[in-house]
C-alpha cells in the first residue's frame, strides 16, 4: 500500500555533508523569513512549510501538493537562493550535498532531528527549543497547516521522550561546551586574557555563564547596540562596548567569540588587523551562520580561527562514545513512528468509515421500522429503542474495528522499518559524518 504519509517531505543541508558556504546561502536572516519565506512557499509544489535555520543544518519540512516528490522541491529551492544571480559569490554544491526524504523516512528524520540524534552534537539539548522555535514562527506566518501541526506535535512528544527514558540528557553536550573545552586550555595558562563576546543571543549568555563558573577573566561584552548586552555585563561582571568601537582597535582581546545575525561578515583581514595582540594568538570562535569572520582570516598566521565546521571534528568522540544511546533513542522513535503512522491512516479514513457507517445505520434503522411495524409490532417503545441502540452500537463496531485493525497490518508491513534495520541506518549515519 502507498505510504500514508507519502506527502510529507524534508529537504535537509547539515554541515558534515555540505560545506558551509551553502549552509550560508540557505540561511535566511531573522528579519527576512516571513516574507522570504511566503515568497519561497509560493515558488514550490507545497501546501505547507516549515523552515528550521541552526548554526549546523537548514530544514525545509513540507507537505507536497499531488504529484510532486521531494526533488521538485529541492529545484524549487535552488532556483528560489540561486537563480538570476543571486548570488554574488558562487557556491560549490553538489546533489548529494541534499539529503531528500518523503513518507515515513522524512517522518523519521524529523523525530530523529527534534530528538538531538541527527545533530553535530548527539544529544544537544539546544536543538528541540530551535525546531519548536522554527515550527511556532512558521504557524504564526500561516505556511504551516493541519498535518505539519500533527507531525510536529508527535515530534515534540517523541523527544520529550528520548529525554527522559534514555540516558542522552544527563551528560548535556553542545556547541558552547565545545567551545568551552577549547577555552580550557587557552584561558588555564593566561588569567588576564580578554575574552570578547560578539552578540546578545542565547549562546552568548551560556558561554559567559560556562566561563565565568571556571574562569576570572576579563569579559567584554560588545554589540551594535551597546545597551543590549548591559544586563550581561552586569550579570557576569564583564565591560561593555559598541561594536564600532571594538572594531577600532581600542582593545586587544586574546579570544573573540562571536554568534550574531549579521547577513555579512563583521571581520575581515583588515580591520582584525587593528585587534590581533602585539604578542601571541588570537583565538577567534565564529559560531554564526553566516559567518561573522571572512574566509580568509583563517590563512592569517597569528589567527586560530574555529567554526561550526572545524568545531564539527571536537563532536566526534561523542557520536562514537553514544552508539548505545542512540540505539536506544531508536527504538522509542520506531514506537512513535508507528503510532503516528497509525494515527494519520486514521485521520485519511476516518470520513470514509464515517460515511459507510452512516448509510448502513440509515439501512438498518429503515430495516428495523419495516419489522416493527410487521415481525416485531408487538415490541413497547421502549424495547424498540433499545434495539435501535444496540444494533446502531455493533453496526459502529463492526465498521470501524476491521479498520483500526488493517491499519495495524499496514504499518508493520509498510510504515516502519524492523529495529535491526533503523538502528544500521542511524550507525552508518554517523558513520559518515566521521
């Protein structure tokens, strides 16, 4: 039988298997995706859309409109970011730099993704609260519809989930302790360093919270607006500054981190110049898409430059030290894949059966008046109204019982796959981010 969910698709870009330059060009700004968004839903064979932007993958969630598949809308896409020159630096881009999943696998793939298995970091506890984020802000714009707000809500459940009936949680891995681990060692032989934060997001503050439990060093809070970052400066006991200023060159921090929205690079050879330390390294940490660092700072000699893709290789010891969790994660995501299967076979065929139960409780309920007004006049009212319940009971019954039982066949035979097949496909996943 057809995959029940045969219209939903994802179209996915992660870093591991693209380059981050298309990562870039996918990565729709802030203050943009509304309109950009409604712009791109318009341009591709869908009817609904969800758009999930990290700092390490793109996500278009859809629900296909009859007849097109998953490639249609990968198209669509690369002609919406793409074509007419919109782009003014080319970007090197191959087909299997997609991954393209419809039905039941990009089901899947979406439990996996909300469940932190498919990320950089297994087990990052950051990514559900950005794919809620993503799904909350394409409802508001009206690009999501009924049967995104059914996926997304067994999405949410089956992460909620893994997180709680495995062991994933209870040692939280993310980008931030990445960076976090390389600080160690940079700030344990230099107490005086000045660690520079760029930007007033949520990463910036969980990195100044994770440096300032272990460290005493110097923080410098720096944004366009300085104002933004002041209860930051208060709360970790750091000094505040414009970003203009700091470009300038009036300071000279030994580690920068940046994560901002900026659609263009802030940094570039030149004016990092005016801020490199007269003496050693500069340790620059961009953890922004689109990067806040130009390119070609990292062939800079006294610049160690860090990004989420370098920062990608630091995640590896993790994937490998968490194959069992994963495995288990798999099996409840196999669970919830089934029951949502099974859940939607119903949403399809429920006004079916509703129909076919209602023309054959018309049939019965016309057959019953002929036999009390011949075989059975002698009934009271008050039987015959009893007769009519029971008889419309099992009519209902034997209706909707054989469904929720082929249904049950249907999902075993077509809508998941057996738990020694879900767990190779997730190993050999990781595999190949390696």
């Amino acid at each position: 039988m057809k995959d029940i969910t045969s219209n939903i698709a994802t179209i996915s870009v992660r870093i591991g298997r693209s380059g981050i330059g298309l990562l870039e060009a996918l990565t729709i700004s802030f203050e943009r995706r509304s309109e950009k968004l409604s712009s791109l839903k318009s341009a591709l064979p869908v009817d609904e859309l969800v758009y999930i932007a990290t700092c390490n993958r793109v996500e278009f969630v859809v629900v296909l409109k009859h007849g097109h598949n998953a490639t249609a809308v990968r198209n669509g896409i690369l002609d919406f970011c793409f074509g007419s020159g919109s782009q003014s630096t080319p970007i090197d881009f191959e087909p299997d730099h997609f991954s393209l999943r419809m039905g039941s696998d990009a089901v899947r793939h979406l439990f996996d993704v909300a469940s932190s298995l498919d990320s950089v970091v297994v087990g990052e506890a950051q990514i559900l609260g950005q794919v809620k984020d993503a799904y909350q802000f394409c409802r508001d714009a009206e690009l999501a519809g009924p049967v995104l707000d059914r996926l997304f809500a067994a999405a949410f459940k089956t992460a909620k989930l893994v997180r709680t009936k495995t062991p994933i949680g209870e040692k939280p891995v993310s980008m931030a302790s990445l960076v976090l681990v390389k600080l160690k060692d940079i700030l344990a032989e230099n107490h005086d360093a000045i660690v520079a934060m760029i930007g007033s997001g949520t990463m910036t503050e969980k990195l100044a919270r994770g440096i300032r439990a272990k460290f005493d060093n110097p923080l410098l809070f720096v944004n366009r607006t300085p104002s933004r970052v002041e209860e930051l400066g208060q709360k970790y006991s750091g000094s505040v500054e414009s970003l203009e200023r700091f470009i300038e060159g009036n300071y000279h921090p030994t580690v920068i981190i940046s994560a901002t929205s900026s659609p263009n690079a802030i940094f570039t050879c030149e004016n990092l110049s005016g801020i490199i330390p007269s003496s050693g390294l500069l340790y620059a940490f961009d953890l922004a898409i689109p990067r806040d660092f130009h390119a070609d700072i990292a062939n800079l000699a006294d610049v160690e430059l860090w990004n989420v893709e370098s920062l990608n290789r630091l995640s590896r010891s993790n994937r490998r030290e968490r194959f069992k969790i994963v495995d288990q994660a798999g099996i409840i995501i196999e669970e919830q894949l089934k029951l949502f299967m099974k859940k939607e076979f119903s949403q399809m065929i429920t006004p079916l059966m509703q129909s076919a139960a209602e023309e054959s409780r018309d049939m019965a309920l016309e057959s019953l008046e002929q036999l009390f007004d011949t075989k059975l006049a002698h009934l009271s009212p008050a039987d015959r109204e009893l007769l009519k319940h029971w008889g419309n009971k099992a009519i209902s019954r034997a209706t909707f019982l054989p469904v929720k039982q082929l249904a049950e066949e249907i999902i075993d035979l077509d809508g998941g796959r057996s738990d020694s097949d879900s767990q190779g496909r997730r190993r050999s996943a990781i595999a190949v981010s390696q």
